[in-house]
C-alpha cells in the first residue's frame, strides 16, 4: 500500500519522513530511547502483566505497547486493536515476522465501542495517547471496565494538553514570537479552527477528569502520576523538520500552515525571525503528562 493510500492514522505513525518527527529519523530514534520507550516501560509495569494472561492494547499504533508486552511476558497473548486497519495490517505483519502471530489478534474497533470483545475476557487494558482522540471518554471507560475480569488492571498514558494550550500571544510552539505576533496569531487561528481548544477531545479533560472517569466507570483501586514539564527545548532542530513537524493527525504541518495561511511576504518575515530560533534551540517546552492506573 502506498502511503498516499494509507488513511491519516498510519500517515502520521509510520511516516516518520513527514509526521511526528518532522522528516528527521535520527530525531525519530532518539524520541523512541529517551521518551517513548521509557513511557511504555512505565505503562507496562503498572499494568503488571503475568505469565498467561491476556492484553488488550487500545489503539495499538505501530504496536510499541503491544510488542514490548509480548517480550515482556513470554507466555502471554495480546490483543492489538486500532481503529486504522492500515496499522492492524503493518503490525500483523511485523508479528508475523517475528513469529509471534499465534500469541496476537488484531481488531478494527474504537476506544469507546470494544463490543467485538466479551465481557470479564481481559486481564490487562493498556492505552497511550488514545483518549486525546476519543470525545466520549466516559464510554470508553465503561467499555474498559466491562472487558476487564475482576481484579484486572488498566494502564494509561495521556498528554494533558489543557496544560500548554492556549500559548501566550508572544509564543507559537514554544518560541518567542513577540516581534512577528499578528503573523503567529493568524497559523493559532487556524489550528484552533481545525481543533477547537473548547470543544475538540484533545483540549476537553484534564488529569482529575480521567480520576473520575475510572471511579464513575466503577474501578475500585485508582492512581495517577501526573508530570509537568517546563524547560528549554531539548533538541536543535533543522528549518525544514520543523516545517514538516505536525503535532498530531488531524493538522496540517506547520509549513502546511503557513503555505495555506499566509502571503509570500508574511511567509518571508516570519521566516527570517523563526528560524534562528528553532536552529538555535531558543525556545521553552510546557507538556504535562498524565499516567493512570487502575483495577477492577
């Protein structure tokens, strides 16, 4: 399948040459040793997989949960399930390469809607930045809770993004913008036309909506582990990975942005003040991080 055929999910997950990492796979490694691996490893452990029992991994993606659980347990079964048949497809193949596919299945079903899975069949519910996505967060709590057996565990990781959003008028993704703001406010309107902040699910909770989430959904025994981040941006980055940079599915890249929203002119000044800061490195990152656990 080419990638142009590929629905926005898998666009955006496995096309690390436009998506998450902006064009730049060294970029793409370091995010998997420094965040993403330990994050898993950290979603993994609360969960507390055992030999034998049964995971089911919500919006799978390209599986980094769902196969570190597989290597984690060598006697366990995971269930990968994903609303993009496109990565059911990409992870079902890397299973098969591995030649684990008779410890895996793999089930086209949203977060809020797992009615393909029975009741009480589950030991293990793991999810990372899947809820960010789900407007009925609620529900998919309640769809949780009912797959799980008793005493089953749910292990989540959620970005908090109501904590950096909106940015001040002087910053645009963390850098200084003051001099070119009224260019900076028209790429802010745009987004937030694309992604409402007050309605969109990725702006509509925050880490004591997810609490109660689980306590409404009737988990009897909840934590949660919340991460605030204020610091200078870790890495350097080049001007055309930072065009190609898109922060989640659903948006244009910020070049993409600035080519649909601004004149040539205004394309050029922002340009010439931006880049030696991206280049440079001078800018702040704001990111609260949110990890939950529960049982059943």
């Amino acid at each position: 399948m080419t990638k142009e055929n590929q629905d926005i999910w898998s666009r955006w997950v496995l096309g690390v040459l436009k998506g998450r990492f902006g064009g730049d796979t060294v970029a793409m490694q370091a995010a998997l040793t420094k965040t993403l691996y330990p994050w898993r490893d950290k979603v993994l452990s609360h969960a507390s997989l055992q030999e034998g029992e049964i995971l089911l991994d919500v919006g799978c993606g390209d599986g980094l949960i769902a196969f570190g659980a597989l290597e984690k347990v060598n006697s366990s079964r995971v269930i990968f399930s994903d609303i993009s048949q496109d990565l059911l497809d990409h992870a079902k193949s890397l299973a098969k390469e591995m030649n684990i596919l008779d410890r895996c299945q793999f089930v086209n079903m949203s977060a809020d809607d797992l009615s393909v899975i029975e009741d009480a069949s589950v030991d293990v519910i793991t999810t990372r930045s899947v809820l960010i996505y789900v407007s009925a967060k609620q529900r998919a709590f309640q769809e949780f809770y009912r797959v799980l057996k008793p005493g089953g565990r749910l292990s989540i990781f959620e970005p908090i993004n109501r904590f950096a959003y909106p940015e001040p008028p002087n910053l645009f993704v963390g850098y200084d913008v003051q001099p070119v703001a009224e260019i900076a406010q028209k790429l802010k309107a745009h987004y937030e036309r694309i992604q409402p902040r007050d309605t969109d699910p990725m702006f509509d909770f925050d880490e004591r909506d997810l609490v109660a989430f689980a306590d409404t959904a009737g988990f009897h025994e909840i934590y949660l582990e919340l991460t605030i981040e204020v610091k200078p941006i870790p890495e350097k980055m080049n001007w055309e990975q930072f065009l190609h940079y898109t922060a989640n599915p659903k948006v244009p890249s910020i070049g993409e942005a600035m080519q649909e929203t601004l004149q040539p002119e205004e394309i050029n000044i922002f340009t010439v003040h931006l880049r030696p800061l991206v280049e440079q490195g001078q800018g702040i990152q704001r990111r609260a991080l949110a990890l939950l656990w529960a049982t059943k």
